[in-house]
C-alpha cells in the first residue's frame, strides 16, 4: 500500500523518486515571472466577497534606455533612408568608366638588314674596336647604364627603378647572353615576358617570319652556331633609357642601345681567322603595369631593329646572318613583290651600310 505521501498507484515508471523531481528542470527566471499574463490573488484578496482566485495583468514591455524610445527609433530610420537615398545620387550622378583592359599587346616588329657598300674589314678584335665609331663603347652589361630615378605622380622612385632595372636585364638577357647570341636558348628572354606575350613569343622562336608580328630577332638578337662564333665574348654597347609615366597604372620604358659584336667563322682558330665586326641597333619601348613591377617582368610593345653588315637576300627573322670578313654583299636581289597579291605583304626591308659604320682601314 502506498504511503500518505505517495500517489494512489505509487511512483510513475521512468521519474525515479517522483514528486518535485519531475519540475527539476523547470527554470522560472525574472523575465518568465514578468512576461505572465495572469496572476493569482494571495489569500487574504481571496477572502473577501466575490473575489477572483486570478486577474490578468497589462503586458511586460522591456524598459528602454533614456534616448531609445519609439521616437527616436522612428529618427534612426529616417536618418537610415535619408543615407541610402543621398548614396544612391552621387553614384548616378558620377560617369561610367569602363575598366581598363590589363592584357598585354602583341608585339610589333621592324628588322632592317644592312648591306655593305664593300668588302668587309677584318682583323684582331681589339683592333677593329680601336678603329670603329665602338672605340669608347663600354663592354658587356656595364654599356647599358640607368639613368637617374624620379618618382612619377603616380609611381615611386622604386618602382621606376624596378621598371629601369626589368628593362636593363631584358636588354642583357636578349642581346649580351653567350647563351641565347650562339647557343639557340630562349629561356633567359621568356622568364622576362608578361604572360599575355609567350604565346607570341613561343611561336616567334619556334616558326619565324617577318610579318611584323613574329620576328625572333625582333625579341632577341641570336646568331646560327653553325656558322659564326663570338671571337669577343664582350661585345661593346651604348645607348640611353628612358622612362615615362603614360597611365596612372603604367610606366613605359624606351631604350636605344647600339651593340657590336667581333665575329669569326664558326670552328676557325682564333688566333690566325680574321674577325669582323656586326653592329646590332635596338631601339625598344617597353610598358610596366603595377603587377609586372611586382613579378619582375616586362611587356615589350615596339621593337625596330637595324642588323648589318648584311646581304639583302636574307631572311632576318629566324636570326642575324653576317657577312664576315673580307665578304662583300652580292648583287643578287630579293624576291619580287606582287602589288596585286591579296594578304599580307612581307617585302623584307633592307638599307645600305655606311662606310663610316665599318673599322676604319
């Protein structure tokens, strides 16, 4: 039989020990007892004549903080919308600009042959030097000097250094490198490229042609190993930089360089075979956005090219072909070009030599 203070079928199954146990997890907290909609009268209210056990009470509303009432909500809105709608005239009212188009351009190229007006002076490298207008060229890398850096309204002075130094380092790697002048390697040159030219740049190596798009010698200056060797590996260069803010986002460089190379016949002694010399004029502009000053890189747009001596006939594109010494030009000209073609016209373009460009005798 159950005890007084048990109920008549005992404790409920699964409420181990029964009674208050069961509200244990029943938590009546200061805003529940408030948010009450009703409320029982206390014994003594409930003693007298006709009284209610409960009355409902007014609804609890949470107290607001002086200066956040309805009112100023009401402003906060206001100042909310009158935001939104002044934003929304100064962005019409401002003119579209359409953003700037970040690809690189194609190159565009000019090479020139030179032929000479008689045979070709030769001898000791030294000595074709001393007699040539190359005599106070500086050798090598030390020819291609930086000029003094200012600062741009747009760009610092590091970073018209950057730009100058990616352009010198171009000029080494393209036209002073053993390895790309006689060893047929690209490499050097392409790690230098904006990425939106190797494509170009690939296929100018690779096919050739002078259409004004894909000359390799309109990107670097190489020679056939099977034909011609360095007999100075420090050709002598001179020439200026120049750089110039054209966009607030880009700087370009220009550089006129005059390089000049001793060559003899590929596998001659050099001691006894005679040299000669090759005059290579590069005057190219390059452009320089902020993320190529960043990477150490460089997008070459214009490239005109004057090699000699040469022979009219030749193709300059694949790569430079001098005459050496004691070769003369011949008479033999260039295939003729048909006004009526359709297409592209790729007439090779050659000049004359001047007597006052070769060593003196």
């Amino acid at each position: 039989m159950a005890g007084s203070g048990d109920p008549p079928e005992g404790t409920p199954e699964g409420l181990p020990g029964g009674g208050e146990d069961e509200y244990r997890s029943v938590v009546f907290d200061e805003s529940f007892v408030r948010a009450a909609r009703i409320q029982e009268y206390s014994a003594q209210e409930r003693m007298g004549e006709h009284a209610r056990a409960v009355r409902t009470r007014p609804a609890w509303q949470p107290r607001t903080a002086p200066g956040h009432g309805p009112r100023h909500g009401a402003l906060a809105l206001v100042l909310v919308i009158a935001v939104a709608f002044a934003a929304a005239i100064y962005l019409g009212a401002r003119p579209y600009r359409p953003p700037l188009d970040q690809r690189a351009e194609p190159l565009r190229t000019t090479v020139i042959t030179l032929a000479p007006q008689g045979a070709v002076p030769g001898g000791k490298p030294a000595d074709l030097y001393a007699r040539s207008p190359a005599a106070q060229f500086r050798s090598g890398a030390a020819g291609v000097a930086l000029p003094p850096a200012k600062r741009t309204a747009h760009f610092s002075e590091s970073q018209v250094v950057a730009a100058l130094s990616t352009a010198k380092e171009y000029l080494v790697r393209s036209a002073l490198d053993p390895k790309v002048l006689t060893g047929g390697q690209v490499r050097p040159v392409r790690l230098l490229l904006d990425p939106d030219q190797l494509e170009q740049f690939d296929r100018s190596a690779r096919s050739p042609a002078d259409d004004g798009r894909h000359a390799a010698t309109g990107w670097l200056v190489r020679f056939d190993p099977s034909e011609v060797a360095l007999a100075d590996p420090a050709p002598r260069v001179r020439g200026t930089l120049r750089v110039t803010e054209v966009l607030p986002d880009a700087l370009e460089v220009t550089s006129d360089h005059t390089f000049v190379y001793a060559l003899r016949p590929a596998g001659a002694d050099g001691d006894t075979a005679d040299a000669s010399l090759f005059t290579v004029r590069r005057e190219l502009r390059f452009r320089f956005d902020r993320e190529d000053l960043r990477m150490h890189r460089a997008e070459l747009v214009a490239s005109h090219v004057l090699a000699g001596p040469q022979a009219c006939s030749t193709d300059p594109a694949p790569e430079m072909r001098p005459l050496l010494a004691g070769r003369r030009a011949t008479a033999e000209s260039t295939a003729g070009t048909d006004p009526y073609a359709t297409g592209r016209v790729t007439t090779p373009l050659c000049g004359t030599l001047a007597p006052g460009a070769q060593p003196s005798p």
